[in-house]
C-alpha cells in the first residue's frame, strides 16, 4: 500500500459524500497549507517587494541628481546653487525612502491580517458552489447556470479524481448491518440465483481487483451502493457509455466501469 493507493482510497469515500461538503474538505485543507505558508513567510514575503521599491527609487533619485549636476554644470550655475539642488532631490528620495521602511514596519507588526483573509475566502468558494443548490427551488431552471460557474469549475477539477478512484475500495469500511431473512425472501434470493445461470458471468479484472465501486447509476457522481474486490463473480445485465450494469450474488443490481470487469462477450 502506498502513498497513491491511500490517497485513491480516500477519494473513493469522499465520493459517497455530496459535492459541498468534499469541497468543504480538500479546500479547506488548501486553506491550512496556504496559512502555514504564509506564517513561514511572512513577514519576508509581503516585505521584500517594499525593500525593492525602496532600493529601486534610490537609485533612480541618485541617477536624477547626477544628471541634474551635469546640466546645471554646463549650464554654468554656481557650485552652491548647484549643491542646494541636488541636495533637494536627494532629500526628496530620501523622505521617501523613509515613507517606505515605516510601511515596511507597519506590514510587519500585522501577523494575523491574512488569516481573516484567507477564512474569508475560504467560506466565499464554499458559498458559491453550494449556490445552485440552495438557488434551485428559488430562481427559474434557465438562470441556474448563471450562479453555477464555481461549482461547475470545482465539478470539471474533481472529475478526474472521482475517476481515477473507480478501481479503489474506500478508506475506511462501513459497519455492516445484518438483517434476518425471512424464508420467503430466501426463496426468492435462490429463484433469481437460478434463473442467472444462463447468463453471462463476469468477474473484476486486474485495475478492479483490488476494489471496485458499484454505483446506483452509470456515472462516477452517482452514489456507492457497494465496493467489491478479489475473486467476486457478477451477473451481466447490461452497459451503457462504458459502464455495465450488474448482479451482485446477493441480488444487489448496480453499475461498474467497464474497464473494471472481464468476461464480456466481446473480450472472447
């Protein structure tokens, strides 16, 4: 078990989850590495644009008053003349200068400003892709889109994640609840197992062994209903846009990605 399969593992739990609150979690998540960043980093890091500022206009006053001087000698201003000229550009820079380095002091003395900022944000991006939802009873179908941007973007990113997951069983397992069959249903359970006998068995292939998802309908945004791994036999029922639909042995009916089972007519 690596790194990957445990991150894989947990994108498949999340999956079970609704989108808001999966959001809620790898952004907030985000949100901390940014915090921790930034309490690494700061002061230096907001500080060392103003040290540039004042390292780049020093030297442009400096230019300034050396070509001032130049002028006013060909010119043929009086040396005193000359000197209380160019001392006043070098005492404008370095007013401004010293404007500079109490900034620099003053965004030093701030430590906590970006963390309001950042939770700030944070609850901002949770809003706007929990937006549509909270939207949906309220405004008309066709202005929905308007207010979906965010989750759309958020939607399209986590995609591919979801995705990836297919071939992994969650993290973490459910408890298991047991519940009495009555001899009806028992009855009812051996006639299906019966009449599957004919049909095309399949069984998880080498991506899939080591977990699978079977989901409620054919998308990987469709809830879980069970994971399944190792030697697990299903019964065929039909496909759809890569996705088959299946037959536990229990008599659970459910979707997996194609490229997760074998034995499929055309495969032979």
């Amino acid at each position: 078990m690596n790194g990957a399969s445990i991150k894989y593992g947990f994108w498949a739990q999340m999956a079970m989850w609704p989108m808001v609150m999966r959001a809620a979690i790898i952004i907030g998540f985000l949100a901390i590495c940014a915090y921790i960043l930034l309490r690494i980093l700061y002061p230096g890091i907001i500080c060392q644009p103003i040290r540039f500022l004042d390292w780049l206009l020093k030297g442009i006053f400096w230019v300034a008053a050396r070509c001032r001087e130049q002028l006013l000698i060909l010119s043929g201003v009086p040396y005193l003349q000359r000197a209380e000229r160019i001392n006043r550009i070098l005492a404008a820079g370095d007013h401004l200068s010293t404007k500079l380095g109490m900034l620099k002091s003053k965004v030093a003395r701030k430590k906590k400003g970006f963390v309001g900022l950042i939770l700030i944000l944070y609850m901002g991006i949770i809003l706007l892709i929990a937006l549509p939802d909270l939207l949906r009873d309220k405004i008309a179908d066709q202005y929905l889109p308007a207010f979906s941007v965010v989750r759309d973007w958020y939607s399209h990113w986590e995609s591919n994640k979801l995705e990836a997951a297919e071939g992994f069983a969650p993290l973490f397992k459910d408890a298991e609840k047991t519940v009495p069959q009555t001899t009806e249903a028992i009855e009812t359970t051996e006639s299906e197992v019966e009449e599957t006998d004919s049909q095309i068995r399949l069984t998880l292939s080498k991506k899939g062994w080591g977990g699978a998802n079977i989901r409620e309908e054919a998308s990987a945004k469709s809830g879980i209903i069970v994971s399944i791994s190792g030697e697990v036999e299903l019964v065929y029922i039909g496909e759809e846009n890569g996705w088959v639909n299946v037959r536990l042995e229990d008599g659970t009916e459910g979707w997996i990605k194609k490229n997760l089972v074998e034995g499929l007519l055309e495969e032979n």
